[in-house]
C-alpha cells in the first residue's frame, strides 16, 4: 500500500524533525524544503498528497508560494501554519483556498488530526454515515410500521430524505440500495394509508385532515398580503422535497427559513389538477362546475393551465382581497431574465405569483433526451442537475434582488415526482387520459388490486367526463401501460420521473415562508 506523502515548507524544517519522526512512525512519508522557490521546484516535478506550508518565510512569502502552487496543482490541499490569526493573513490564505490552517507552534496530534480531517474525510464520513444509518434503520422501520396520520407520514418521509443525502454524501452505494428497499416499504404503506384515508379528509365534516392544495393560498398566502407591502409566491411546478432542500442550502445566505413545512398534493399529483387548485382555491370539480370554461378536459389537447391567472382573481375577490397583483408564468431562463429586468414594475404590487416551469420542464427532458437520462441515472446526479441549474437560474438572481430590497418571499411546488419502474397494464378508450401515473375515463379496464380505483369522482372533487367516468392511480413506483406496444413503451418510459400517482415523493410537498435578514 503506497503511502501517503506530505511536503512541509518551513524555514526552521530542523526545529520540527520530532514532528517530522512522529509522522513516520503513524505510516507518513515526509519530504521537506525550507523556501518556496524549492517547495514549487518539488511540486512541479513529484506527487504530494498535501502540504503544509509555512506563513512566513524568507523570499517568495508563504501566501505567494501557495497562490503558485494553485495555479499548478489545484487539487493538492494546503494547510498554512502561520504564528498568527491576523485578518488580513487568513483572508489572503482563504482566498487562495487553503484546506485547513494550523497556529504555531503545531503539536503532533494537531498534524495527525489534520491529516486524518483532510486525506480521509471521505473514509470517516463514509464509516459513521453507514454506522449510524445501521443503527437508525430499525427505527426508521418502526416509523413506517406505525404511521397513522399525515404527519406522522411527513416525518417518515424526512427520515427517509435526510439519509439519502446523507448517504450520496458518503457515496455508500451498499447502503444507499438498502435505503432504497426501505423507502420502497415506505411507499407501500404510504398507499395503503392514502387508501384508507385521503376521501375521508376530502369530507367537509373531517376533523383531521393535512392541509391539501385548495387551501394552501387561504392558510399561507392571503393572510400575509399587507396593503403598502410586497409579497412574492412562487410556485416551483414539480419540485420534490429532497430538491428544496438542496435549494434551501443556497437560499439561507439570503433569506431566514421562518417556516418550513409540508402540505399533501390532491390526486392526482398532476399539474393539471393540483397547481389549478391552488390558484382556484377549490377541488377540480367545482372549478368545473362554477368556471367550466376554465377546466379542460384531459383527453383534450389545449393547455390545460391556461387559466391559472383568472382562477387567482376570483379567489382574491372570494376573499374579499383587493390588493395589486401580478402573475407571471416563466418557462424559458430567458423569460425569467426578462422578469428580473422589469422587477421595479412589479415591486409596488402587494402580491406577485410567479410560476416556474422549469424542473417539470427538465422531468420531461430527461425522459425525452437520452443524453440528460444517462447523466442523470441515479439520484446523486439528478440532484446535482437540478441544482446546477438553480444556482445558475434567474430565480436564485431574483431572490437575492428581493433578499437586498428586504421583501418576504413565499415558494412552493405543486407535486413531486417519482422514479417509475414496474408496468401495470390497463385498457381505455380514445378518451383515455395519457399520464402513466393515473388514468381516467369510461371504459377503463384493470386490476383493482394493482391501483387505487376512485369509481365515484364527486367523492374526491374530480370532474365527470361522463356518468360512467372513474380514476385510478398508480401504487409506489408502478406505471400505468396500455397493451398496445406494451414491450416498447415499458422499455422507453422505465426509469423515468413521472407524477400523478401516489407516492411520498408526489404527495408530501414543502411550502416554505422566507423572512428577508434583517
């Protein structure tokens, strides 16, 4: 096993020869020079696996050498051992990218600590993510066995959230299938639950039941519109909770979480439905009965959110509000840039909407595009898209504008989104709908043991194409095939993010409340 090998800079090298003896003795090879000229004389032409390098130094100075030593091998780390915490030295030393700093005089076991936090991070954060886990799995099990409320479900799917991104961060792979397997009971429970519950909360007489799309406006929004004040709601179409709170990383230099929480999406978890009832304040049905030129129907081929901003003013007027507003739909990075560029027509409104399409825009990429699948064929990759694209996005360049003007922001999605793996066949007519993670129509024909069958719509507020109309929703990570092409459409759709159905990733969604920094 080859060893690891240290440069140390330092003009008084032979007063650190028993710290040097002591690294031998641990398995360290040291190589040592006491000037800079040297250090990248060395650099250049052997393999170090990290340097520690003296502050301050005759000739080139500690500072310059390193900033050399970046330009040429960027990935070795430093660590500067300086005789003094000044500022100035320390922000020139982080600015440069130091990995650690020591201050003199350096004992052994500081050098050791350092060496083990810096070369074999990765092994210890590995070793007691996977030792922990282990010890957390039976508990996570013992959640799931018993979750007998919606909360009690959002804190299962936390957990559950929580350890994959700690377990991508130790790129465990062995434990990461493990979380897999859990998460996949998880799920199966989850759709007995929902079974069992969600048209019992739909009843206007159910006393407990989760805050659901319809009322997300009226509980988290219209209560903050102030007169004289801005407020921005911003409604991320298709944003999963793991990928908020990836998000959230970025926002926090900007914005105080003042509440974070979850709420449950309506079935079905589709755009059509869930974001048309958070604008409306209503179910699909009675947006259909009251507005039935603003509902289509899914076997039509019109847009069918075409009509979010007129559904938002009759809310608005239902609740008496009569406040300025706006609302905006961004698809494109350049329609969101073009917003950004007008801001100061918006800020003197009292609420803006603003709606972004763009990770749902990315899903249907990424079933569509064969290169964005193979790059994103895992959650680790797919996470980092999304988070590629959030950190290079006119919105995280709004919000640092709306952070600077000290303005409250509110932001949302309207359903997640789930990796789909098994077919489920089903048979329908041409008034069929197409998504893969629920279907509705007249002449359905299925394994009721394979879905969960709404046979009266009424009961869970969804509209009737016809009486003999009725929905089913696919179960954990199943998607809904029709016999036609089974083989090639099965092969084309698996493994891609669809959203419709009944999972946690779909149903259990954040709602976020930013309070600007004072």
């Amino acid at each position: 096993m080859r060893k690891t090998r240290i440069l140390w800079v330092d003009d008084e090298i032979e007063v650190l020869r028993p710290h040097i003896l002591f690294l031998d003795e641990k398995g360290y090879e040291t190589d040592t020079c006491t000037n800079g000229t040297d250090a990248l004389k060395k650099v250049n032409e052997e393999y170090y696996d990290i340097i520690f390098l003296d502050e301050h130094m005759p000739g080139i100075s500690g500072i310059e050498t390193l900033r050399r030593i970046k330009e040429v091998k960027p990935q070795i780390p430093v660590v500067m051992i300086t005789k003094s915490e000044e500022e100035d030295i320390m922000e020139a030393a982080i600015g440069s990218q130091i990995a650690d700093y020591l201050i003199k005089p350096v004992k052994p076991n500081q050098m050791l600590l350092c060496l083990k936090k810096n070369l074999e991070h990765q092994t210890i954060i590995s070793r007691h993510t996977t030792t922990t886990f282990q010890t957390e799995f039976s508990s996570i099990g013992n959640m799931i066995a018993s979750a007998n409320s919606f909360n009690e479900w959002c804190e299962v799917y936390r957990k559950l959230v929580y350890w994959q991104s700690e377990l991508l961060r130790s790129k465990n792979e062995g434990m990461g299938e493990v979380l897999k397997m859990q998460e996949a009971d998880a799920n199966r429970a989850f759709f007995r639950f929902i079974e069992k519950n969600y048209l019992e909360w739909l009843k206007p007489e159910a006393k407990e039941k989760p805050l659901m799309s319809p009322l997300l406006m009226a509980r988290k929004v219209i209560p903050r519109i102030e007169k004289g004040k801005s407020l921005f709601f911003i409604v991320i179409d298709n944003m999963r909770l793991d990928q908020w709170l990836d998000m959230s990383a970025e926002i926090s230099s900007l914005f105080r979480i003042s509440s974070e929480e979850l709420y449950a999406s309506i079935l079905p978890t589709a755009t059509q439905y869930s974001r048309n009832a958070i604008f409306a304040g209503l179910m699909p049905s009675a947006i259909n009965d009251s507005t039935p030129e603003y509902w289509i129907k899914d076997y039509q081929e019109e847009g069918k959110n075409s009509f979010e901003d007129k559904l938002l003013a009759r809310q608005l007027q239902r609740a008496g509000i009569t406040c300025r507003w706006s609302y905006t739909k961004i698809s494109t990075d350049s329609e969101g840039r073009a917003l950004n560029d007008k801001l100061s027509q918006l800020l003197p409104n009292e609420l803006n909407v603003l709606v972004y399409n763009f990770m749902d825009s990315l899903s249907h990429a990424r079933t569509d595009v064969n290169l964005i699948r193979e790059m994103t064929d895992n959650e680790a990759s797919w996470l980092s898209l999304t988070h590629s694209w959030f950190v290079h996005s006119p919105l995280l360049e709004l919000l640092t504008i709306l952070s600077g003007k000290k303005i409250p922001v509110i932001i949302t999605t309207d359903h997640g989104a789930i990796k789909v793996q098994k077919p489920v066949k089903v048979i329908g007519d041409r008034q069929t709908s197409m998504n893969l993670r629920y279907k509705t129509g007249r002449n359905l024909d299925y394994n009721p043991r394979e879905v969960f069958e709404i046979k009266n719509p009424s009961s869970a507020g969804l509209p009737m194409t016809n009486i003999s109309s009725r929905y089913i929703f696919a179960r954990e990570n199943d998607f809904l095939v029709y016999p036609n092409n089974f083989n090639q459409v099965t092969s084309y759709y698996r493994d891609t993010l669809q959203h419709g159905g009944i999972s946690l990733q779909e149903m259990i969604v954040p709602v976020v409340i930013l309070e600007p920094l004072q």
